[in-house]
C-alpha cells in the first residue's frame, strides 16, 4: 500500500481556482501533454524526474499528474524517498480531469 495521499482532480482544480500555493508537475510524455495540460502545471518527463527535482525546494506542496494517475503514483513515491513531505498524486490522472486545459 502507497504512503502517497491522493486528490481528486475536482479538489485540484478547486486549488488552483483558490490560488493555493502549490506546484503541479505533469509526468507525461511530450505528445500527452500536447492534448492539453492542468493550468499552472509543469511538464517534467517522468524519465526526466531524478534528474529535475533537485532544483525544487522540499518545504513545498507538490501534485503530480499523468494521464491515469499510475505514473504519476511512481513520480510521487520517488520524490517521497527523496525527501520531499508533501506529495500528492492527482487520483485518476487527466482521464478523470474536467477542468480547464492549457496548451
């Protein structure tokens, strides 16, 4: 069993509406996340994640997604092990969003 929380993609769009400090990182690939991305996300390859998080402070709230929300499980439990606290995977991924995309 994961020690990851997980959000619905309705409380994650709620979130954003409500400008919570927070930091959304896409997992997808470059052609998923050309089909449209969670506003305010950024895209980090899933490949490219032991490589990029080192540059994002660990004192910070962090939901990752990816387009069915197993990925993006996988990216979460990483950065956990890698120190960072507040890690939430976005249950369901971008099958299950219903909020605005950006391109």
């Amino acid at each position: 069993m994961s020690q990851i929380d997980e959000v619905t993609p309705q409380e994650v769009d709620t979130m954003i509406s409500q400008d919570k400090l927070l930091t959304i990182i896409d997992v997808r690939e470059n052609e998923e996340v050309a089909q449209g991305m969670v506003p305010t996300a950024k895209h980090i390859p899933l490949g490219s994640i032991p490589y990029e998080i080192d540059q994002y402070p660990k004192d910070k709230e962090y939901i990752l997604v990816c387009r069915s929300g197993s990925r993006s499980m996988n990216a979460a439990e990483f950065m956990k092990e890698k120190g960072f606290p507040n890690v939430k995977n976005m249950q369901g991924g971008m099958l299950k969003w219903t909020g605005e995309l950006v391109f």
